[in-house]
C-alpha cells in the first residue's frame, strides 16, 4: 500500500518525496547595539505546537500533526 499525495498523486514513500518543516514561533525585541556588537534586536523562542508534511514534487502541503514532548524514563 502506497500513500500518496491527494494534490499531484505522487508516491509519498519514495526517497524524498516529503519535507517536514517544524516552524519556529518567537517574538523580536529591539537592543540599543552598535551595529558591530550584533543585529540590534534578540530573538525569544517560543516552542512550536506543530509541524508541517510537505510534498517534495508540488510543493504543498500534505498535513499538519501536533508536536508531542517525548518523555525520557527514569
């Protein structure tokens, strides 16, 4: 059984025929920098919630799936 992609049809379980893209959310806040002590501005990370399955042919998306945290055992 193969799965495919419901835009185009191409064969999704070939070598690189998917992209996973988890995308970084955050927030800019601007610094008071000479421009060779860095950028001006710091970036704030934010953890993302989910990540994106791209087909590598069309270029559109497949689905979104939610980010589970992975729980190591003690």
């Amino acid at each position: 059984m193969s799965i495919s992609c419901q835009h185009c049809g191409s064969d999704l379980t070939a070598p690189q025929s998917v992209r996973i893209a988890e995308y970084h959310f955050g927030r800019l806040e601007a610094l008071q920098q000479d421009p060779v002590e860095g950028p001006g501005f710091k970036y704030h990370f934010e953890q993302p919630d989910t990540y994106t399955i791209l087909c590598n042919i069309c270029k559109r998306l497949v689905r979104t799936l939610p980010i589970k945290a992975v729980l190591t055992p003690k």
